[in-house]
C-alpha cells in the first residue's frame, strides 16, 4: 500500500462520515494560497479530535501549535456552547490567517489565540484544561506534556501528534529531531505515575503517523 491507496481509503470514508464541508475545503485552499505549510490535520483526524472533545465533555480546551486553525475548528465543533479554546501560535502571520478562518467558520467566539513560544505562553496559563492538544515544534514535546500535565485535570486528556512518523520513531538507525522529539516523551513516560497513555496509530492521505493519548492521573 502506498500513499495514494490511503488517500482514497480517506476520501471513500469521510463520503459517508463527514461528506461536503464547504467551510474547512475553502479554509484549506485559502491557506494554501496564502503559503501555509500542509501540515494540518486531515478531516478524518480533525473529525476524531472533535468527537474526542465532544464524548469526554471538555469544556476548556487547550492546543499547542496553530497554523491556519484546521485542527482548532474542528475541536471547536465539538464544544458545548459554554466551552473555550485556548490556542498557542508562535507566527504571527500564521495566527492572523487562523483567526480570519475562526471567524468563517463561525467559532471566533469560543477561541483565544495566543501569539509566542509555546514554552512561554504556556507558563502563563492557569489550570485547569479537560483537554489539550500538541501539535507545534516536534523536538519541544517533551516540554509542552510536561506543562500539559500541570495544566490538565485530573482524568483530563493530552494528545501529541507525529508520534509514529512512518514507523521511523521505531527504527533505531534513523534519527532526525522530529523523531527525537516523539522518542523524548516515550523515554519520559516510562514508569510515569502522573499519567496512563498509549500509541494509536492513524493512517490515511497524509500517511503513516499517530496520536499519543494519556489521561491524567
Ligand atoms: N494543529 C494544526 C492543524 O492541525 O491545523 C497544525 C499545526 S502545525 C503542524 C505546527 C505549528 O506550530 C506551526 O504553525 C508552527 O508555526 C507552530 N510552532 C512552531 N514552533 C512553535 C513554538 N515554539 N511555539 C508555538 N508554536 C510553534
């Protein structure tokens, strides 16, 4: 199997799933004309993080790293009317083009954006989260759980993306930062006590990856 096999796997099921979404088709085809990297999270993805928000019930939500805003509008749709996102972008440029986008997809209201370094902005922040999400710079992950777990609930979730890479975070002759940033938090949460996680894998047009999920103890 190969990429274009997943693409379509993707696209046969998001046709029953999720089907036309005239709103995140125009967010991305506009991100994309405005120079943004296509490292977002696919639709199949983002759908999963917004039934993950909905079925634990989160209400204040908290995601480390942007981009155009694919990823938080999704988990915006699964909120209740009451619940928040505290999204953190270190691109300014970046941030803007999110917060034109929350405002097409008419969730502008339930989302702060906070423009800086991840590391910073979240020792700002005060507890407590139900849910976060990682997806900013690959070799600070082990930082940004290691604030996560301060800023979570307990029984509350985190979620770090990128943490399988084409199976190359296994392959021990291969290393790159990114693959070093999934490896840190693997090593770091051997024996952790103040969290229970696994690995799934997802696969699908963006390839072979997956997400880490732990709960808090
Ligand atoms: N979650 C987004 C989505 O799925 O739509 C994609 C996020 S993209 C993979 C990673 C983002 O993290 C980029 O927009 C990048 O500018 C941002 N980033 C990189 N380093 C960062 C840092 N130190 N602090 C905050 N954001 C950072």
């Amino acid at each position: 199997t190969n990429v274009d096999d997943w693409t379509r796997s993707d696209a046969y099921s998001n046709s029953f799933l999720i089907g036309k979404d005239d709103v995140l088709t125009q967010i991305e085809k506009s991100n994309v004309a405005q120079g943004l990297p296509d490292i977002s999270v696919t639709p199949a993805q983002g759908k999963f993080l917004k039934l993950l928000v909905q079925t634990t019930g989160a209400k204040r939500v908290l995601e480390v790293g942007t981009l155009g805003g694919h990823s938080t509008i999704w988990m915006a749709r699964g909120l209740p009317k009451d619940g928040e996102i505290v999204t953190l972008e270190i691109s300014k440029e970046y941030a803007d083009v999110a917060e034109a986008n929350f405002k097409v997809a008419g969730v502008a209201d339930k989302i702060k954006t906070i423009v800086g370094p991840a590391i910073d902005t979240m020792s700002t922040l005060d507890p407590f989260f139900d849910f976060v999400f990682i997806d900013a710079d690959k070799p600070s992950n082990l930082a940004y759980f290691t604030e996560a777990k301060r800023l979570v609930r307990k029984g509350g979730v985190i979620i770090v993306d990128n943490m399988v890479q084409y199976g190359r975070t296994a392959d021990l002759n291969y290393s790159d930062i990114k693959v070093e940033g999934a490896r840190t938090v693997l090593k770091a949460l051997k024996g952790d006590k103040d969290v229970d996680a696994t690995v799934m894998g997802t696969v699908g047009e963006k390839g072979y990856d997956g997400f880490l999920y732990a709960v808090r103890n």
